[in-house]
C-alpha cells in the first residue's frame, strides 16, 4: 500500500468526499489542514489549480480533484465502489459530476449576500435537490443497497442540508422528502460521521456568521 497524506481545509465538503473513501476503503492515511485564505507556498507548488483536496502517493506523486482521488483510491483497493457494469459505472459517475454542481450551489446558497440572491440560489438548490429525489426517492444508497462513490459524492451535501435545516431552518430537506431515508443512512454511517473534525458544525457556523451571507440572519435562537 502506497504511502497516503490528504491535504485539506477542515471545511471543505470535497475533502470529505475523499476521506470517506479512505476510510471505507480502510486506507491508513495522514491528513494535513491549511488555511485557504492563507495557502502556503509548498501547497500552492502541488496543487495546480490551488484547490484542495491533494493527495500525495509516496511523498512524491500528487493527484488533484476530489472524483479523480477516489477515483484513484477505489482502483487501489478492490473491490470496487463502481458498479460492474459499464453503464451503471459511467451512470454513476454522471452523478458524481452532477453532485460537484450540487456542492457548488449549496455553497453559493450559503453564501449568498443578500435577500434576493438567497432566494434565487434556494430555488436553484431545490430544482437540483428534486432531480435527485426523482432518480432516488427512498432508496437506501444511490444504487439501493450498495454503498458507492456516488454516495461518497453526496454525503457532504446532506451533512450541509442538516445543520442549515436545523439551526437555520431552510426547509430543505422538506423540498425533496424521498431523500431522507438516503440522508440518513449516509449521516449515520461511520465514514461521514468521521469525515469531519470534531468541532465542524462550530467552525462552519463561526466561519458563515462572521461572513456577509444573508443566511446570518436567519439564525434560530
């Protein structure tokens, strides 16, 4: 087994793609944590697009991108979180992609910096949001019972949903009902339980309430 260390920052959601992965692969790894507002020259040497998640291989190879990661890691350790047919594969991986945009939109949800842009990036969230829930409403994992890397793809994103909807009260989750059962199977999985560090929920909110995002607003007491 090649030598791993995962360069991260302890809030991003693609980070936790790829430490779910290490850990249900059950890969010995290191973790480094950096500052995104202030990246280190070494980091900044490895990472070509200066994005995190890096992985280094053997001190000496570096991958970028979270699907590529996990990709990479899944190949490493079989057997493997794909489908075995190349359909279902490509498929799944279609919906890994479609989950980055989802990543993406949650952010900018978050971030939004005033009424209107919070209601028109809510409305785009919830269109996604749907479109899930119509390709899995009920289902246990994405592809039912199987655990996957789609699943490893998503589970930031509920993890997100959660704490908006509970200490925001974002109604979410509400928009796109057949996805709980799928949620919350992936929130009380070991691997995403364990994909954070342990003061995530106050690091996130401390971080989005010291920020200009309307969301601060609307804070429960």
């Amino acid at each position: 087994m090649p030598k791993i260390e995962l360069i991260s920052f302890k809030l991003c959601p693609f980070v936790q793609r790829s430490v779910i992965t290490l850990l249900e692969k059950d890969i010995p790894f290191a973790i480094t944590y950096i500052e995104l507002d202030d990246k280190p020259d070494w980091f900044l040497a490895l990472s070509p697009t200066g994005k995190v998640p890096v992985l280094k291989i053997d001190q000496s190879k570096v991958l970028f991108e979270s699907a590529v990661i996990n990709e990479y890691l899944d190949e490493i350790t079989p057997p493997s979180l794909h489908p075995n047919d190349p359909f279902e594969k490509a498929q799944n991986r279609a919906w890994i992609e479609f989950g980055s945009n989802l990543l993406m939109t949650s952010y900018r949800f978050t971030v939004a910096s005033d009424p209107e842009k919070l209601a028109e990036q809510r409305k785009l969230l919830v269109n996604l949001l749907v479109k899930l829930d119509t390709e899995v409403a009920g289902q246990s994992f994405f592809n039912g019972k199987s655990f996957s890397l789609v699943d490893t793809a998503i589970a930031p994103i509920f993890r997100w949903i959660e704490i908006l909807d509970r200490r925001f009260d974002t109604g979410l989750m509400q928009e796109a009902p057949g996805l709980t059962p799928w949620s919350n199977n992936l929130l009380n999985r070991p691997s995403v339980k364990y994909s954070v560090v342990d003061d995530f929920e106050d690091l996130y909110l401390s971080r989005l309430l010291d920020s200009d995002a309307q969301l601060r607003f609307k804070l429960k007491d």
